[in-house]
C-alpha cells in the first residue's frame, strides 16, 4: 500500500514536471514568436517610410527637371553629358583600375609559380 503510494507520487511528480515543462515551453515559444512578429513588423515600417522617400526622391528630381527645362536652363544633351562625365566615366576608371589591379595579381601569381623542370628530382 505505501509504495503504490509512493509510485502514485512520483508519476503525479513527473507527470507535474513534464506539464511544467510543457507550459514553460509553449510561453517561450510564444513570447518569441511575438518578438519576432514585432521586429518583422517595425523591419517592414522601416521598408515602407524607405520606399515613401524614395518615391518622394523621384519626384523632386522629376520637378527639378521640369523647372529647368521650363525655364530654358536644361535640354537633354546637357543631362547626357553630365551623366557620362558624373555617373558612366567614373565606374568605366574604376572597371579599368579594377582589370589593371587583376592584371598585377596575375602577373605576381605566375611569378611565384615554379616552373617544372624535367631534369630535377620531386
């Protein structure tokens, strides 16, 4: 009779711990998916106000243009000329400082390298 008292006890016991566990486990697990649909939610906000200035950004250029071009102060052949000298020259030096700098490292690695010789021993 005392030990299936006993026996009765620990299984309560561990049947105790284990939904302890259990419920330990799921307040965790819910905590953290709230965290993590609150960091999701302010990383989307962020995105949002980001895409807001940029649509925003895009329109100030637009009327910029159009209040030049209104005023006589801007034609296409001057936005050309200044994108190639602004924008498309500056990445064409560093595309070209990019192949020289490879061109070095190729040169330095093949220095390196030892040639292989028939006549000696390996």
């Amino acid at each position: 009779m005392v030990f299936s008292n006993v026996l009765g006890l620990v299984l309560l016991f561990i049947i105790g711990l284990g939904a302890g566990v259990l419920g330990g486990g799921l307040l965790v697990y819910w905590r953290h998916r709230r965290q993590l649909v609150s960091s999701t939610k302010y990383l989307l906000d962020r995105l949002q106000l980001a895409e807001s200035d940029v649509h925003r950004m895009r329109e100030d250029i637009f009327v910029l243009r159009e209040y030049l071009s209104r005023r006589g102060l801007l034609d296409e052949d001057d936005l050309n000329n200044l994108r190639r000298e602004l924008v498309e020259l500056p990445r064409q030096i560093e595309a070209e400082r990019a192949e020289l700098v490879k061109g070095v490292l190729e040169k330095d690695d093949e220095e390196r390298l030892v040639k292989n010789i028939p006549d000696t021993l390996h």
